[in-house]
C-alpha cells in the first residue's frame, strides 16, 4: 500500500498521512528537508518531505488526534513557546509556521537548551532560544520586537496558568490565543486531574480570557489536558 497524505480539513500545514498497513498518523511538511529532530520518519509524496508527527512525543499533536477545534497557530503565526525542552513540538509550529513566522523558545534547562540550539534552531532561521525562566517574563521580553499571536506553555510548575497570564500581560496581542498543556501532578497531586484543569481555566477566566476547550489527553500523556483560551 503506498503512503497517502491529505492536508487537515480544519488547519493549514497540518497533515494526516495513511501509513503502509493503514496506520494513521499527523504530519507537517519538513521546513529542513533531510533533517529529523527526534528520530521521527520521514515520508516523501509528489517530491515533497514531511515529518510524522508522534502524538506520544508531542501534547500538541496528541490533542489534535483527540479533537482539539482550535489550532491558532497557522502560516506566519508568531509563538511564544513556554518551555520548548529541546524542540520536538516546537519543531512542528516551525514547520507550520513557515519562513513568515516565528517561534521564540523559552527554556530553563541548559541541557534541554543546548539540544535545542544544536539539532534544531540551528538548522531554522524562524526559531529563537532563550535561556530563560518564563516566570519572569521581564528578563526576555526586550528581545521580542513584537506582540505575537499565540502564547503556548508546557512547563512543569505549580502555577502554570498564572504564569502564562503574566506572559500574555504584556507580550500578547490583543484577541490572541492560549495554549495550556496542563500537567496536573505539577500543580496539586492531591486533587483529581479534572479538578486541576477546572482550577487552572477558572485562573485563566479571572485574568480575563475566555476558555474555548479542555481536552484530556489520555492515552498520550497522562493527567494531562490542553486548555485553549482566547482574550
């Protein structure tokens, strides 16, 4: 059976593939023709390369299998990525974004940071990193010239949607978008998963945005969901 590939029907630049047996996978076009960033495949249709994007390497990738109906991040989008680790998602906006987008990295991690200045941004000239803890948003803010569209935050902190409203303060656009990969365990490992997210949207609503969903995304990754929100 040959690979077949069709472009998402709700989001641009994203793509589902038919694997050989039938498999079905997400995948984006390859911004780095002949370069992986994790080890994913790469597949090759009408002279064109692409990544498989793993739902079990990526939150993102995992919501959109579950559902998720909101994607705002498109050709020429502008990210704020809130702890990119060493770029497996970040990668994928990239190549979503394209060459008219940008996607600037925040990391504490020197390591993670390292692995993703040299098998990654390197190789993208629409990517940034920064050494920096994203709950200072202060310390990294002068190096963004402009307001970008999309805030996407996976970190392991106890107060995540606090620290994303505090980056959205001053470095979102007006109307932009949240993206909350919510790892409950880091925020209060004695309440339920689903008491988490409701606490995290409600800190969200009362900083003044507007929760559009909650995808829980099990089997991707456990106690965990993706929250979108809109200002």
């Amino acid at each position: 059976m040959h690979i077949r590939l069709r472009s998402h029907p709700q989001f641009k630049e994203i793509y589902q593939a038919m694997l050989e047996g039938g498999a079905q996978r997400l995948a984006t076009r390859n911004l780095t023709p002949g370069l992986t960033v994790y080890g994913e495949r790469l597949i090759h249709v009408k002279n064109v390369e692409y990544r498989i994007w793993d739902a079990f390497r990526s939150k993102l990738a995992g919501a959109i299998i579950k559902g998720l109906q909101n994607v705002p991040i498109g050709p020429g989008s502008q990210v704020l990525y809130l702890g990119a680790a060493s770029g497996t998602t970040p990668s994928h906006i990239s190549d979503i974004i394209g060459d008219t987008g940008h996607v600037y990295c925040i990391e504490f991690a020197s390591r993670s940071l390292r692995d993703l200045v040299n098998n990654v941004a390197i190789h993208r000239s629409n990517m940034s990193p920064f050494l920096e803890d994203a709950r200072k948003p202060e310390k990294y803010a002068i190096f963004i010239p402009r307001k970008v569209d999309v805030i996407y935050c996976d970190v392991a902190q106890p107060e995540q949607a606090k620290l994303l409203a505090d980056n959205a303060d001053s470095l979102l656009k007006p109307n932009g978008w949240l993206m909350l990969a919510c790892k409950s365990q880091s925020i209060d490992v004695t309440m339920t998963p689903e008491a988490v997210y409701k606490q995290e949207a409600n800190i969200l609503r009362s900083r003044g945005y507007k929760i559009h969903e909650i995808v829980d995304l099990e089997p991707y990754d456990k106690a965990h969901a993706m929250i979108i929100a809109q200002q």
